[in-house]
C-alpha cells in the first residue's frame, strides 16, 4: 500500500495535478505546543488574538529548522505539566524553568532563556559592589539595606553569600518596589527581566538602573529555562537541543529578546 501511494504521489508529480512544496506540506511533521498564552511579553495573545511572544518566537524558530509545522495549545499553568503527560500536547515553549522537581517527570531540551538575579538601586550610586570576577565584595555591602522577596532563591543566594548583609524581606514586588522608590532600600534583588517591565520601563524607575552583573549560579538559580517534553523521547531531545543551539549560535534568540528587552535573555556562553 505505501508503495502504490508512493507512485501515485510521484505520478501525480509528474503531470503536474501536485508540487513538490505541496507534498512535504502534507506529509510535514506537526508538533503541538503548549502554552498559557496571557504571560506577556512570552506568550500572550494580541488584540487581533494572534500568539507573540518570545516563546513563540522560538517555538517558530526551532520549527523552522526541524522542518515542522506548529499546533499552539492554550493552557492554564498549574495543568501545564500533567496536560503534557497527558499528551494533550507534544512540547512545552512557556518559559518553564528547568528544574530537579520537573526532570523526574519530563525532559527538557538545552535552556534557550537565562533564570538569573540582578540588583537594582539608583543611578550613579558610586559604589564598586562586585569585582571583576563577578563575585560580590561583601565590604561594600556594609550599610546598605537589600530588599528581596520572601523564601524566594534571591534571599537564599544573599544567605549563603552575603550573611552579613543587611536584608529586608518582602512578601509582595509591590512593596519591595515602593520602599526602594521612598529610600527605605538602597536596593533590591529580581528577576532582571520583570524588573525592567515592571519598574525600570515606567516613569517610577526612570532614576534607577541595574547595578550589579546578572548572577546566574546554577545551584541557587537552576540552569535556566527549557523545551518541556516527555520522557522516552530522546530522538525528538536531541533535535530540539541541536536546533536551540543554532537559534543561539546564529543570534535569533538575542534578535527575540530585543523585541521585547534592552537586552539579551540568554546566557552568551551557550553559544560554545
């Protein structure tokens, strides 16, 4: 039977009734992914209700190269992982972070988005906080109080790395961001990301500016953020991992990350 659909296709080539684009489009592989799909700027609908995003600009990217068409599925976030065991899609593309937790239920591809902390304080602040190095100089922490939210892995981070700081712990970024404006922080530790679409991009954050370099220790911040997929499906990892490597080596993930971002939003030495 294959081989008679075969000549048939062929045949039907020949006399020009189908083209060969028209072929691989039918026959191209189709991988459902799914997403929230109201988590901007990462997945999120437009007012015309088109998905954007930097999710969805990779997922794009990364079919592109495997040469497969994409299904998008909307989903809610705290079913995101029983619906991909579920098979209700075949990826994850949702700035899920690649965590301990998560690898002992799914796998997850090479990380094409950092999951890293960054300091905020004024402008001109004058003062030397991290060397060369990139490790913190915890003398010049002497005095200054840090505002980080509760039980979160920027608390940690500063527990393990400068006890002798001076920390103030926040249950809401709200108030986190208030005390920093009114002076009762001198800074505050975030995500570097949310930080600039919740503070430094407004009015309110128009005299402050990141005055650390991005902290991105795996032990406190994991590894960053991965291609969802489930286990046993080592041929699709190893696609996925080679074409993420591409999209990073061939500057589409830094082209993604400035829609949206000052910024790049991945590690530069992913890039090998």
């Amino acid at each position: 039977m294959k081989q008679f659909i075969k000549l048939t296709t062929m045949a039907a080539i020949a006399i020009g009734l189908v083209s060969v684009t028209q072929v691989q489009t039918a026959t191209a592989e189709t991988l459902r992914v799914g997403m929230e799909c109201t988590y901007a700027p990462f997945n999120f609908k437009t007012a015309e209700g088109n998905l954007d995003g930097y999710d969805v600009d990779v997922a794009k990217g990364v079919a592109k190269i495997l040469g497969a068409e994409l299904k998008f599925v909307c989903q809610k976030w705290d079913g995101m992982i029983p619906a991909l065991l579920a098979n209700k899609f075949d990826l994850v593309i949702a700035s899920m972070s690649i965590t301990d937790s998560r690898l002992e239920k799914m796998d997850f591809s090479a990380p094409y988005r950092i999951s890293v902390g960054r300091l905020v304080g004024k402008k001109d602040m004058g003062i030397k906080l991290f060397d060369d190095g990139g490790k913190p100089m915890a003398d010049n922490f002497e005095g200054l109080k840090i505002g980080v939210g509760r039980a979160t892995t920027y608390a940690k981070w500063f527990e393990a790395k400068l006890p002798g700081a001076k920390v103030v712990y926040y249950d809401s970024s709200e108030a986190m961001y208030l005390d920093l404006t009114n002076g009762r922080t001198d800074m505050i530790m975030t995500n570097p990301m949310k930080a600039f679409l919740k503070f430094l991009s407004k009015e309110d954050g128009a005299g402050y500016e990141f005055v650390s370099p991005q902290i991105d220790e795996t032990k406190f911040f994991g590894i960053g953020v991965g291609i969802g997929l489930r286990k046993g499906n080592d041929e699709l990892k190893k696609r996925l991992d080679t074409a993420v490597l591409e999209l990073t080596k061939n500057g589409s993930l830094k082209t993604y990350a400035l829609k949206y971002f000052p910024f790049a939003i991945h590690n530069e030495g992913w890039e090998g």
